[in-house]
C-alpha cells in the first residue's frame, strides 16, 4: 500500500465517520470509517518508515578516459 492509497483511505474513513449519516441495518458507517482511518494511517506509517527507504536507489558509474597521458578516473555517486 502506497502514500496514495493510505490518504484515499484516511479521507474516505473521514467522510464515513463525519459525514454521513446513514443508518444501513447491520452495518455502522461510522465503525467502518474509523477502521478506513486507521488502516489507512498504519499504511501511511508503513510507507513512510518502513518500505521509504528501499526505494531509493544508488546508481555508480565508474568512467575512465583515457585521452590525457595521465588516465582520469571519474567516480560517481547518484541517488534517485
């Protein structure tokens, strides 16, 4: 689950809780907003935290020119 999908959940929570006003028989609309709420925010913190850094991702390109006398060595570190 991604950032995206936590807010939908959190602002879709947020209108079932606070918003409507529905009496569905069995089901609480209410209940279920707060269960959207809060999945949708251990989602965002698990986004956040937990799966954030694994989506970085270094690239290093060693290039060696070799057009001076004295050979250049160019390290370069990139993260995206």
């Amino acid at each position: 689950m991604g950032i995206g999908v936590s807010i939908f959940l959190i602002a879709v929570g947020a209108i079932f809780t606070f918003a409507l006003h529905a009496d569905l028989g069995a089901i609480d609309i209410s209940t279920v907003g707060i269960i959207l709420m809060a999945v949708g925010a251990f989602g965002l913190l698990l986004a956040l935290t937990a799966f954030g850094p694994w989506r970085r991702t270094t690239v290093v390109d060693d290039r060696v020119y070799a057009q001076d006398p004295i050979e250049h060595h160019e390290h370069v570190h990139r993260t995206i």
